[in-house]
C-alpha cells in the first residue's frame, strides 16, 4: 500500500543524510495536486535517475557476471519477464559551484486489479 503522508523538507547541506532527502509518495489521491510540481521538476532537473522494482531478480548470474555487458543482457532479458511493481523518479539540480544539493525524490507503487501474470 502507497503512503500518501505529508513531505518532509529538504536539507541543503552537502551532507544530507538519507532521511532529510524529500520524498513525495504519489497515489491516485494525490495525483493531480503532485503533477504540476513534478512536471516543472522535470523541466529543471540537471540529471534524472529512474528506478524500476520488477517483481523478481532473474538468473543468480545476471548479478554475478563479472563483465558489466553480460550482467546488463542478463539483466535485459529479466526484466522482459517479469512485471513492474514500482517506479521511482529522482530529480538532480546543480545549485551553482558549491557542494550544496537539492534532491527530490516521486515513488509510486503499481498496482493492478486482477492478478498478476507474466508470460515469457
């Protein structure tokens, strides 16, 4: 279940610690009052990061190839057989020549009403 809780602010020392990074949860009830700030986040973002969680690993060797080309068709061919169980959006802006940050973080979890089933 996605927690749709208030944000917390961000810190702007480069030390931040983990729990000071923002992070806004995204839920159908909160939908439409996040996506503007997230469309103007992505606008002005330096660097964006995306996280898939996938509902399995795959194969023990695609985390354990050495040769990162074997590992990334390893972890291709995965993530054509399994399903997507959440996302995440991770904002970057240089704030000039400091070593100051701004991070800010979307999670949401998918959901599907009937069951889940992957094919392959």
């Amino acid at each position: 279940m996605v927690s749709c809780e208030p944000v917390k602010e961000v810190g702007t020392s480069s030390a931040a610690r983990l729990d000071q990074i923002q992070v806004i949860e995204v839920c159908r009830t909160n939908l439409d009052a996040i996506w503007p700030y997230l469309l103007v986040s992505l606008k002005q973002a330096d660097f964006i990061a995306v996280d898939l969680e996938l509902s399995g690993l795959g194969s023990r060797q695609a985390s354990c190839a050495k040769n990162v080309g074997d590992r990334y068709a390893a972890l291709c061919e995965a993530a054509k057989t399994r399903g997507i169980l959440s996302f995440g959006l991770a904002f970057f802006k240089k704030t000039g020549q400091s070593e100051s940050k701004r991070r800010l973080k979307f999670s949401s979890q998918v959901g599907c009403r009937g069951k889940l089933t992957v094919f392959g």
